[in-house]
C-alpha cells in the first residue's frame, strides 16, 4: 500500500471539488482549488460529501482519488522533497 506525503483532508478536498479529473492539472491550478475548497466547505464536509461519493458511486470514486492523490502529491510536497536534500 503506497502512502500519501501530504495531509489526505487535501486530497479529499480537490476530490470533491469542481475540477475535471479528465484534465492534469498544473500545480498552481491544484494549490489553489485546494485551499478554495477548504475555504469554502471546510475539512469536514470535504469527508462527507467524499464519503457521500464513496457510497453512492465507487466505481468513480476509487479513480477520481487516486486522481486527486497524484495531483496533491505533486503539487503540494515540492518543499519537503527540497527540504530533505
């Protein structure tokens, strides 16, 4: 099982929130829907409507988090792999 570098509440918020996961996003796109998404519902309704997701349609929700895993992986850990040499 692969771990994700970044806190899971950032996945799950570029999970639910408005972004096309049929596009890569670049990194700055990612940073700030996250925050937008986290501004706008909070951490909480970020896992309820992620749960919501999970139980209503799995089939989509299984690809749009690993989706979003990669993405927050990519856009929000630069600073700690920089850190670390």
């Amino acid at each position: 099982m692969t771990t994700c570098p970044v806190d899971p509440v950032l996945s799950m918020a570029l999970f639910v929130s408005d972004a096309s996961a049929s596009r890569d996003l670049d990194d700055a796109t990612v940073r700030e829907t996250v925050h937008r998404t986290l501004d706008q519902l909070g951490p909480d309704e970020c896992y309820a409507r992620a749960a919501e997701v999970f139980g209503d349609r799995p089939e989509v929700a299984l690809s749009r988090i690993q989706w979003a895993r990669e993405l927050c992986a990519r856009a929000l850990t630069p600073v700690l792999a920089g850190a670390a040499a």
